[in-house]
C-alpha cells in the first residue's frame, strides 16, 4: 500500500474523481506557512509546535520562489491549536494563495 498526498483547491472534485478509479483516500486539512527567511527559519516554526506539544506527521517543501520564503505545508495532530500557536509567533500562512503558485 503506497501513500500519495495532494494539495488540491477543489477538495470535493478531488474526492468525487478519486473515488470514481476506486482509490481508498482521506481527506486532512494542512497548513500552509512560510519559513521565515534567516538562519534558523525553520526552527521559528518547528520548535514552538513541539514546546506546544503538537505532533508534526510530515513536512512537505515547495519550490523556493525566487526571493520570497519557502512555504511549508504541514500535516499536525492538532490543527487549530497549531494555527493559534504559529499565529503568536507571527509566522504568515499562506492560505488560498498556494494554489495560484
């Protein structure tokens, strides 16, 4: 069994053409952030989730946009409680944004 992950902008089309082939799926909200750009950028991120106690599932990373921060999309244990800590921390989501990368 292999696991494939999608950030898609149409969620309930996404499902309808994946369960037409028959693909077992779940649906997971993720956020969408951006590493602050200076060293350590990641840990701006990262280390107030696990002071919080929020488990990170994975990470994934986009492409670096030529000047501009990388944006992580993160897979939590806790997805509102991790959106309150990031946002006191004022690390910027990306939001709808993502899909017109």
């Amino acid at each position: 069994m292999s696991t494939v992950r999608l950030v898609v902008n149409d969620p309930q089309k996404a499902v309808s053409v994946l369960k037409s082939f028959h693909f077992n799926l779940e649906v997971s909200t993720v956020l969408a952030v951006e590493v602050p750009f200076h060293p350590a950028g990641m840990n701006a991120i990262v280390k107030p989730l696990r002071n919080a106690e929020i488990n990170i599932h994975y990470i994934y990373t986009t492409i670096d946009r030529l000047g501009k921060e990388t944006i992580l999309i993160l897979g939590v244990d806790k997805i509102d409680e991790a959106t309150e800590v990031l946002k006191q921390h004022w690390i910027n989501f990306v939001g709808d944004k993502i899909y017109s990368l």
